[in-house]
C-alpha cells in the first residue's frame, strides 16, 4: 500500500513529503503514545501512527527507519517538527480519525503489525 492509498482512505491531510507519496510502500504500521514502545518495539519500514507531535517523534522514526508518520485525532506538530521531518524526508500526514479507527482501517486494507506477540 502506498502512502498516497492511505492518504486517501483515511481522508488525510499531507502535512509534508507530499513527493513521497506515490513511491512510499507501506506493509506494516505500529501505532503507540509512547516513545519508548515505538522504541521497544517498532521495526523498521513500518508506518508510525501516533498522538505524539514532538520533535522526539520525528528523531525516533528517524533514527529506527520507519517510513513515516500518521497523526490521529486531527493533531499537527507545530512547523519546527514539521520543517525537520521535511529535511529528512519523513512523511507526515494527519487524520481527523482516533487511533483505534485509523489502525482497524489500515488493518482492513491488508497492513500488519510491526511485531507478533508470542
């Protein structure tokens, strides 16, 4: 699934990387309010889904090589987080959706988890 697919079937806003969307491959998403779960437990290549608008979230998808960030509930970071995700070409988009509607829709449309519990 592309990032543009999921723009559109979340109803999202691009807030950057709108250049990215068509070539962006998503297959598996990880959806946390804490960093140190997405730190614990996301894996690389996978879509973050958050509340978070920190910089923090930006430096840690960076850092573990997510692919980019859906913000739920309608939430912006403020235009310094948005200016650094540009830079280093992190995708950003936000849905009016909350966490649990964004993640049930990615599920239906054939994303996975980031990790399988045993």
């Amino acid at each position: 699934m592309t990032f543009k697919e999921i723009k559109e079937m979340l109803q999202c806003e691009v807030l950057c990387g709108e250049e990215l969307l068509d070539s962006t491959q998503i297959e598996k998403a990880f959806a946390a309010d804490l960093l140190s779960d997405v730190l614990a437990y996301a894996k690389e290549g996978t879509l973050l889904v958050t509340g978070l608008t920190n910089q923090q979230v930006v430096r840690t998808v960076e850092m573990l090589e997510l692919r980019g960030i859906v913000f739920v509930r309608g939430k912006k970071p403020d235009t310094e987080t948005i200016n650094l995700a540009r830079s280093k070409n992190i995708p950003m988009l936000t849905t009016r959706y909350i966490m649990f509607e964004t993640c049930g829709r990615l599920y239906q449309c054939g994303l996975t988890g980031s990790i399988e519990c045993v």
